[in-house]
C-alpha cells in the first residue's frame, strides 16, 4: 500500500512539474519566436523608409547604398499606375518572378503596410512616385526557431529527470509519516496476535481440566466455543500482518504447478459443497505454472472458495476456473458461485479489514470480514490483482497474475 501510494505521488507530482516546465518552455518560445518577427518586421519598415528617403531626393539606383541587413532583402519600386519599375537586391535573396508576383499579392491583400507575405516578410512605403515594397527573407527566423527547439528538445529528458527526483524527493517526506504510522500499525497488531495467544491457550486448557472434573457443562461450551472464535481471529490478524510485509519472503520465489494446487484444494471442499446442497463445477487447464508460494495460493483458494460456499443460493453451482492469459504469462484464477449480487456501492470495500457486506450474519459463523482481506494481501504479494464481477445471478472473484 506505501509503494503504491509513493508511486501515485511520484507519478503526479512528476507530471505536475514536467508540464509547468513544459508550459514555460513553450512560452519561451513564442515570446522568441514573436520578438524575433517584431525585429524582422521593424528592419523590412527601416529598409523601406530608407529607400523612400533616397528616392524622394531623386537619387538614382546606382547611388543608392548597399545596407547589411541581418537578411537577405528585395526592394521593388512602383510606379503611380502599379507597375514595377525597378527592383533592388541585396544579401541572399532570390525569388523566381513567380514566387515574387505571389509575395506582392499577398503582401497588398494582408491590407497592412508590414507583415509577411507567404515566405517573406514586406513593408510598404508610399511616396510621390508610388509605393516602395521591401521584401525580407524569414530562412534566417526558421533556422534561429529550430535551433531553439532542437535546444529545448535537448533540455527536456533533464527536466524531466530532474522532476522525478524532486517528485520522489516530495513523496518521501509525505508518505514518511504515513509509513511509519502504517508500520506501528502492523507491529501492533503482531504484538497484540502474540500476547493473545498464551491466555486463550491457557482458559482453553482451563475449560478442558474443568470438564473433567464436573462433567459436560453449556457454561464450559461457551468458553470453549468463544475461545475458540478468538484463536481464529488472533490467526486471522497474524496471517494479514505477515502477508501485508513490505517485502516477501523468499518462498514467493519458485515456480510450482498451481493446476495440480487448484485441483487440490477444489477436492477438500468437495465433501463441504455436497454438505451443503450444492454442486461444484471446475474448468482448470492443465500444466499452469506460476512463481509464487504454493502453500500462500493454497489457502487464497480456499478462501475463495469457502466464501463461495456461504454465499451460494440453495441447491446452486460454484464454478472454480483456471487458465491462461490471451498472452499466455498471466494466469486467470477465478471462483463463481450463484446468488445475490453483492451491491455495486460495496464492491470496493469487501476487501477491506473486518468489512462484511452482509451485515445480518452473526459471529457465531466464526466470520470476522478479514478472508478477502487476505486473499487481496496474497494477490498482491504474487504482484497480481483481484477483482470482484456481479452479473446475471452470478458473483465471480478473479484473480489475475
């Protein structure tokens, strides 16, 4: 439950970060991207001021200076009726007369005096002789953009390194408290299990000496039918507590025939199914492997199947199936018994410590709601899960590995 928690705090908090920084990077990039186009657009409106300038002073086109400017550029001087007359270059620029017709097109349609027209950016520059059109090549602004983004590509597996560190180092310090109320917990428990033990074996043997020495008692019957339910639940908690251990022991670590386990299981319950009215169904495909304590599955089948015992309908079919995965490396073991269906709004707590959903059993059935907390304590030991369907009359425990 504590890794799980880690993880999910891990997960979020990582993301959280990575898509804030994500965010910032991506503002970065259109502050440049916009600031790099306001430049480029105010050095195509300089150029055409310049140009208007020295052709209103009726200087000739050979008398103009050459400027540097950070791009290539085109000048085109119209005359009043539209037409082109003279047209000036100067860095890097060619455009073919088609792409140039299309520019000026796009450039008078935009209805502004700067902007970009297809792959140029233009300013228009009215003067008495008719409009200066100054084209400026963008390849200068494509390349400065994608070496900014082959940049922020670079950047990126170290900020999102860095944000799982800085999650992992956040979930640490919360989940900390938690951990260690979680382990005081379990070592109370185990404690307590302990401590219980000795003085109900001591009033069992008790009531056992004073039997023979009155004879057959219903006071002594009682204590021997409580003590009895004690011993069962102080089993119960110390089975949970060592299951619900951080860390598995070694024997979750051998491969065994859990078919032939299943198997067995299903045939100690027979004579208890046919006790009690019922019949028993099995659909187990042969020579199912899986890593795992064999004696941990033994008793997660037995949980499963005792609970579908006491909770069948009378006269009705209990269904215990194993088999493979449609990938075959995870196995499907699930029971199925006939009966009513267990609430939709209480599926997901019958597998919590002393919760039984229904509440009109007794304790006298030696029933204290902690069998399906320790089936879900071994699947998940056995890195598996457990599930709980309801359909058509039928309630299906699953497990899957």
């Amino acid at each position: 439950m504590i890794k799980k928690l880690r993880f999910r705090i891990v997960l979020v908090v990582s993301l959280i970060l990575f898509l804030v920084f994500a965010a910032q990077l991506a503002t970065l990039n259109l502050i440049n991207y916009q600031n790099k186009r306001r430049d480029a657009c105010l050095s195509a409106e300089l150029l055409a001021k310049k140009f208007n300038a020295f052709s209103q002073e009726n200087t000739s086109l050979e008398q103009m200076p050459d400027y540097i400017a950070p791009e290539g550029y085109l000048v085109l001087f119209f005359s009043s009726e539209g037409q082109i007359q003279a047209i000036v270059s100067g860095g890097d620029c060619s455009l073919s007369e088609k792409e140039m017709d299309a520019c000026v097109r796009a450039a008078y349609a935009s209805g502004k005096t700067s902007g970009t027209a297809r792959e140029m950016f233009f300013a228009i520059e009215q003067s008495p002789a008719g409009d200066i059109l100054v084209l400026t090549d963008r390849t200068g602004l494509r390349e400065s953009m994608r070496q900014i983004r082959l940049l922020s590509l670079a950047v990126t597996p170290f900020a999102a390194g860095l944000s799982i560190l800085l999650a992992y180092l956040i979930a640490r310090q919360i989940v900390l408290p938690v951990e260690k109320s979680f382990e005081k917990q379990k070592q109370f428990i185990s404690d307590a299990g302990h401590e219980l033990k000795t003085p109900l074996t001591v009033i069992g043997a008790n009531a056992d000496l004073l039997e023979s020495e009155i004879g057959d008692n219903k006071w002594l019957e009682y204590i021997r039918s409580e003590t009895a339910r004690m011993n069962g639940l102080v089993k119960s908690l110390l089975t949970l507590a060592r299951m619900e251990n951080t860390e598995p022991p070694d024997t979750v670590k051998s491969n065994f025939d859990i078919s032939k386990t299943v198997e067995e299981m299903t045939m100690v319950f027979e004579s208890v199914i046919y006790e009690n009215e019922l019949t028993l169904t099995t659909e187990i495909e042969p020579a199912v492997f899986l890593r795992g304590s064999r004696d941990e599955i033994k008793q997660l089948v037995s949980i499963l199947i005792d609970n579908a015992v006491k909770h069948c309908k009378k006269n009705g079919v209990i269904t215990v199936s194993l088999k493979r995965g449609k990938n075959k490396n995870r196995v499907l073991l699930s029971v199925a018994n006939q009966g009513d269906p267990i609430p939709e709004n209480e599926r997901s707590r019958i597998f919590e410590r002393f919760y039984r959903a229904d509440e009109s059993r007794s304790g006298s059935e030696n029933r204290f709601g902690l069998g399906l907390a320790i089936a879900k304590a071994i699947t998940e030991r056995h890195r598996g899960q457990i599930s709980v369907d309801c359909r058509d009359g039928v309630t299906v425990f699953t497990c899957q590995f």
